[in-house]
C-alpha cells in the first residue's frame, strides 16, 4: 500500500462567475467573516496583553 506524502497533495482551481444576487451575498458573507475574525483577533491581542508579566 502506498503511503501519500504531503508532496502528493493535488489542488484544484475553479472560476466562478456569479450574477449581481450572488456576487452581494459573497460580499455581505466575506464581510462578516471579516468582522468576526478581527473580532476575536481583538479580543485575544487584549487578553495576552492583559495576562503578560
């Protein structure tokens, strides 16, 4: 049995195309991504500067 190396990973690239509905529901989706990401990276930057000596 062969074993995968991670040199054996395949990756794939599509295109998408999505019409003016679509295109703002990714936006509005990557937005809150965004917010909740730089939420939580807030919170913990302010909890390690808090329990730091």
């Amino acid at each position: 049995m062969k074993v995968k190396k991670p040199s054996d990973h395949i990756s794939y690239m599509f295109k998408i195309h999505p019409n003016h509905v679509q295109q703002q529901l990714i936006n509005q989706t990557f937005g809150c991504v965004r917010f909740v990401y730089n939420t939580i990276l807030h919170h913990n930057l302010n909890e390690s500067k808090l329990n730091s000596f």
